[in-house]
C-alpha cells in the first residue's frame, strides 16, 4: 500500500469514528506532515483525494474541514464503500484511476500558485457561469479536439455533472421522461427522478436521451456512425433532446474519428458535456455544459439563481493551463501512455484466458472486460488476491472487468498471471 493510501484511511478512520467532526479544522499539511512521519506530498495527495470523495472540503487561504457527509450518508454506508475489505489485494484491477507516473501533479500545483496571487480576482464572487477567460479557452479548446463551434456564452461551468443537469433541466421543455443507457447512472438518475421526470432505460422513445457516445458499453465500444446519424435523425423527428456525454472521448484509441453528435448538428437538440477530471486530475471537479442551441436567452433568465460551484482559483489556473497549451500535450502524452498499457494487459489476458474466455477489448476506456466459465467462479472471485470489477455472475459464469489505469505497467503481467492461478 501507498504512503498517501496509508494516510486517506488514517483520516478516513478518524472521520467515521466521529474522532473529526464536522467542520472540525484538519490538520495543516506541515502539521499532517510531522504527526505522521510522512512526506509532504503524500499528505497532500492524501487531502486531494478525500476531497474529492467528499470527506473534506477546502477554504481558500484557510485550509481543509471536514464534511458532513458520514453524517448524511450513514457510517456503515460510508465504512463499506470507502474502506478496503479486511483481506488486502496484492494486485488492484478494479479501481479506475491516473498512474503517478503520468500525474500532471507537480505542474498543476505551480499553476494553482500562480492562480492564488491574483488577489484582484480572489477577494470577489465568481461569475455563475463561470470565468469568462476560461469560457473562452474551453469553447478554443472543443473547437480544436471536437470540432465544436460555439460561443463561450454557451459554456456554463460547475463542479460536476450533478449540477450542471440541474441547471439543464429547467431548460428543457416538453415531456417529463428521460432514458439513460444502463442503471449503472445512478447519479443522473437521481437528478431527473428529483426534478420529478420517470426514468427509463434504453428507451428511444423518452423525450430526453442521455448517451456516451465514445463509452457505450463497460469495455469501451463506440457508437457506430450509422448509430450516431440515426439517434440524431429519430431526435430530430420527434423534437427530443439528446444529452451527450462525452466522457472516455480523449482515450478513443480506434483510428477512426469519433465526431460528437453536437459537432454533426451544431447544437440542434444536443446537450453538450465535458469534464476535465479524467484528463487533468480526478480531484479537480471542473466540468462543462454547453447549451443546446436556441436556449441561451433562457439560460440568462435563471442564471442569478445558481450559484458558481468551483473556485476562482481553480479556474484562473486551468485557463492558463489550457491557454499555454498544456492540457493538449499532457493528453496526447496519456493516450501513448496508455495505449501501451492496454495492449499489454488484453495480450497477457488472451495469453492466459484466452483458450477459456471471452476477452472483450473495446475502442476506448482502460478496462477490459473478461467473460469466464468454470465452477464456483464466483467464489473463486471473491477469494482471489487480485480485485477485479464483478459486473455479472451465475452458478458458473462470471462477467469482470480488470482495469489497466492505476497499475504499474511492470506489474501487470504478474497481476494476470495471479489472477489466473487465483481461478484455477
């Protein structure tokens, strides 16, 4: 186990046994530091990291407190989803994640610090859209990796998808009902079933469809372009809005081009979303939406009354980062990265399963899925020192998915190899 792991359960543990409260004050970095005998940077990878699964929030200038959420989410709740099983993996394929050895951590952290002296621009209230230079560099940014054309007017920003549909719902006129691909979205469900919409699943007849054109399935297939040009066609015809998705886009590995559905129809009944957590870092939530067309004028009406969820700073520092051109060159830097990784993983896959399973290889994403028969497979599973994502089982079949993200590359043929002994 990582230092940085070994000091997010310390906290964690401190939090779900009420030893920090809510709103109590975290220890500083320098004080994390001393405490625990550790480097600074795994205390602050440690802090990003609660952040970003809500256990701690941050004040600018003041530092971090804890949240209220073992409070609204239940303590057994929260001890099962957040804390490892008592029995530690020696191989971790199922946890989706960014490899320290591709981080942008240390160049973000001198963008963050430059963005924290503008103090102009920090001593007053973000603009509810979002700050318009990085309004300006995002829709530069669409334009240029999805041929998107649009008018930084139409790109609000927000922490998360969550708020970003909240926001787009009052917007969208019409019938109640939305279709989302699988239950697996969950969180948007909640949003619309909130907004009192009946939620459906694979229902073309839905007024609103929610789709992820590059991430169709959990092992990364893409939409076909008859597909593509069909959905818009039946949305077009029927006056329904599609909700675009765009997440895994920047890991299409396929040479083919993958041209988002608001690119093929300038925004005519298309929701745009985009999220920089899985190109940049996961603990910086900035996400974007950008409006369908001819709802813009409606979007000024309610905009006073949602407030800005992320940070002047956070977003003074991706501005820069995406105007110096560094988020470009730290994606392609990703993909090779990445690329690599896959294909080592699905050839060590096929190498021991592939007599005896189904290895099922999409055009995007990190993970591939492993289809396997044989007795008490579950169980076997379930024993194994090698955790992978379980996604359907039977007596004797079993559907997981093994992901390549945060394993050492090194390391990979040796977790295949243990996870097949595992299942023997």
């Amino acid at each position: 186990m990582k230092v940085y792991e070994r000091v997010y359960e310390f906290y964690v543990k401190q939090i779900v046994d009420r030893r920090l409260k809510p709103q109590d004050r975290m220890p500083s970095i320098r004080e994390a530091e001393k405490i625990l005998n550790v480097s600074r940077t795994s205390v602050e990878t440690a802090y990003l990291q609660l952040a970003a699964d809500g256990y701690i929030y941050s004040v600018e200038k003041v530092g971090y407190f804890v949240s209220n959420m073992v409070d609204k989410t239940g303590e057994n709740t929260v001890m099962e989803k957040k804390l490892p099983a008592k029995k530690e993996s020696m191989y971790d394929l199922a946890t989706i994640g960014e490899d320290k050895n591709i981080s942008c951590l240390q160049l973000w952290r001198r963008y963050m610090k430059s963005a924290l002296r503008q103090e102009d621009r920090l001593l007053s209230y973000p603009n509810n859209q979002g700050e318009e230079d990085l309004r300006k560099e995002i829709a530069s940014y669409v334009r240029k990796s999805r041929n998107i054309i649009c008018n930084p007017d139409d790109i609000v920003i927000g922490a998360g998808f969550q708020n970003l549909l909240s926001i787009l719902i009052p917007l969208i006129p019409g019938e109640r009902t939305i279709s989302f691909p699988t239950k697996s979205f969950s969180d948007g469900a909640t949003i619309f079933k909130n907004a009192g919409y009946i939620v459906n699943y694979r229902d073309k007849e839905s007024h609103v469809i929610y789709v992820t054109p590059s991430y169709m399935t959990k092992w990364g297939e893409v939409m076909t372009m008859k597909r593509r040009y069909e959905l818009i066609e039946h949305a077009r015809k029927n006056n329904h809005l599609i909700i675009e998705d765009d997440y895994q886009n920047e890991f299409v590995f396929s040479n083919k081009a993958t041209p988002s559905l608001y690119a093929i129809t300038g925004g005519e009944n298309i929701a745009f979303l985009g999220s920089f957590s899985r190109v940049l870092l996961p603990s910086v939530r900035i996400s974007y939406l950008i409006l369908p067309k001819g709802v813009r004028s409606e979007y000024e009406r309610i905009r006073r009354f949602y407030n800005q969820t992320v940070s002047i700073a956070e977003q003074i520092a991706l501005a820069s980062f995406l105007r110096d051109g560094h988020l470009n060159r730290h994606i392609k830097k990703m993909r090779r990265f990445y690329e690599d990784k896959r294909k080592l993983m699905y050839n060590e896959l096929q190498q021991f399963f592939g007599s005896d399973a189904d290895i099922l290889l999409g055009e995007s994403g990190m993970e591939i899925g492993v289809k396997l028969s044989g007795n008490n497979i579950k169980d076997k599973l379930d024993k194994c020192n090698v955790r992978v994502n379980l996604i359907d089982a039977k007596d004797n079949e079993a559907t997981f998915l093994v992901s390549c993200s945060k394993i050492d590359i090194g390391e990979i043929g040796d977790a295949v190899l243990k996870l097949n002994y595992g299942l023997q």
